[in-house]
C-alpha cells in the first residue's frame, strides 16, 4: 500500500514538473500565435469605424473580396501558380534525390550540401541573383547595347515566377523524399529484385509507396509558402504580376480589416488543399492497420 502512494505521488510531482517546463511553451504560444490570430480575426470580422468601446461586427470585408473580380483572380492564380512550380519541383527533386541516394556515403554528403546551401543565404539575395541571370540572358538576345527595360523581357511571366519559386524552395522538396529513401531497408529492394521486379518497377512499386509520406509533407512545405509569396513574385515578377501576397502587403496599412479577411479565405483554401493531399496518404494507415 505504502509502495503504491510513493509510485503515485512520484507520478503527480513528475507530472507537475512537466507542467511547469511546458510554461515557457505555452506563454510562445499564446504571445506568438493565438494573439495575432485573435487580432486577426478581430479586425476581419469589425468594420473600420470600430473602436474598443465600440466594436461593430459584420462580413462587409468577406463580401468586399467575393464581389472583386480581381481580388477572385488574384488568389487563385496565385494558387495555380504555386501548385504547378510544387509540381515542378517534385518532378526535378523525386529522381534526384533517389538518385542521390543511390551514391557513396561520402559523395552524398557532398551533393546534399551543395544542393541545400541555397537554405543558408537570405531570400532576398537569392532572387536578385537569379533575376540577374535572367538580365544576362536577355542580354545575349535583345544585344549588349541593350536598355534595362528591353533587359527584362524574360521577367513578369508565369515561367519567371515559377523558376523563382523552384530556385528558392527546391531544398525543401529535396530534403525530406531523400531522408526518406536512405532509410529504406536495402532488403526490401533486394527481396524486389529477386522477385524479378527491374529497377523502375521496384521504384514504383518499392520506393514510392514508401515515400508517399514524406512527398507529400515535401509538397505542403513548398505549396503553402509559394501560394503566399511575396518575394518571389516581385522580383521575378518585376512588379507585373501581383500576387495575394503582394496584395496583402500593399494594402495591409490602409486597409486591414479587408487584407485580414483575405488571409482567413486564402488560409481556408490552403486547408482544403491540405486536405485532399493527406487524404492521398494511405500508406501509413495500411501500417497502422498491420
């Protein structure tokens, strides 16, 4: 009796002294993430003459953005966009990283670092570098005599964001579906083989459905952020071609009841999509099952 009250007592102080380290969390938590929600949703569901004392709710700003053809536009093209450059990038980083894994111990670490180095260096830098590429480019066509806006004829178009978009979140694709490969039991593709399955059948049949997962975590990493771009599409964009995110952004100060409307409608899109790619992931519910 004595040794079960110690075991529970010993249970109630670790569970309190979880509690407490779990503090620093929940404080980061509230101040970082449920406050700037709140406020966000404050603002999207009052009208601009609101005050503390006086709040007014209404929809005008939800209404506001489905009555603006452009605003409609604006977001589902920013959508559009940014599915095509994340399949994309899945089609480039898929077979470079089975690739990849494929290689010595040492040369992988060496190509996984060269390929992930872009992780390191500012956003900013990275566009302008490529937006740069795109000026010399231009100017072995139009000629070297050329003015800068005859230069930036290859910027303001679908192909120029979507390169931007691959350029800056190739790694993040990269990164995992490699992860996942060199974790797959050799065995298993020797038992394919055995079996008769060549390399792409083992690939499909082997390598994929193992993968699956870390796919399509890959691909909400890089669709949520190129969805929302800001970056990208007003380097490589040149400022032709604005986005959500630049519509967020330019209207933010003057109008942020609307612009925190806009968020909520774009973050429901972005659930939705997320929806329909994890309920493509069987794998892990068959495993379950087992």
């Amino acid at each position: 009796m004595d040794n079960t009250l110690k075991t529970q007592n010993v249970k109630k102080k670790k569970i309190s002294f979880n509690s407490f380290l779990g503090i620093p969390y929940y404080l980061v938590l509230a101040i970082l993430v449920i406050l700037p929600l709140f406020i966000m949703l404050l603002y999207a569901f009052t009208s601009n003459n609101s005050s503390i004392f006086n709040i007014q709710f209404t929809l005008n700003n939800f209404i506001k953005f489905f009555s603006t053809r452009d605003y409609v536009g604006i977001m589902f093209e920013s959508i559009w966009l940014a599915i095509r450059s994340t399949f994309i990038c899945l089609l480039i980083c898929y077979p470079l990283a089975y690739f990849i894994s494929k290689l010595p111990k040492r040369t992988q670490t060496i190509l996984v670092l060269l390929f992930t180095s872009t992780m390191w260096i500012n956003s900013l830098i990275l566009m302008h570098s490529l937006k740069n590429v795109f000026l010399i480019a231009a100017s072995f066509v139009v000629g070297g005599n050329a003015e800068y806006s005859q230069l930036t004829i290859f910027l303001g178009h679908d192909y120029s964001i979507i390169i931007g978009t691959i350029f800056l979140y190739m790694p993040y694709m990269f990164l995992p579906i490699y992860t996942q490969m060199t974790k797959i039991d050799k065995n298993l593709l020797e038992g394919a083989a055995d079996l008769g399955a060549n390399k792409f059948q083992t690939l499909v049949r082997v390598v994929f459905p193992l993968t699956l997962s870390s796919v399509i975590s890959s691909c909400l990493v890089v669709l949520l952020p190129a969805t929302t771009t800001l970056v990208v599409s007003e380097i490589m964009g040149n400022g032709q071609r604005p986005l959500i995110g630049n519509l967020i952004e330019r209207q933010t100060g003057s109008r942020f009841g609307e612009m925190a409307a806009y968020s909520i409608i774009l973050a429901v899109a972005m659930l939705i999509i997320v929806a329909i790619l994890k309920s493509m992931d069987r794998y892990e519910e068959v495993l379950s099952n087992e």
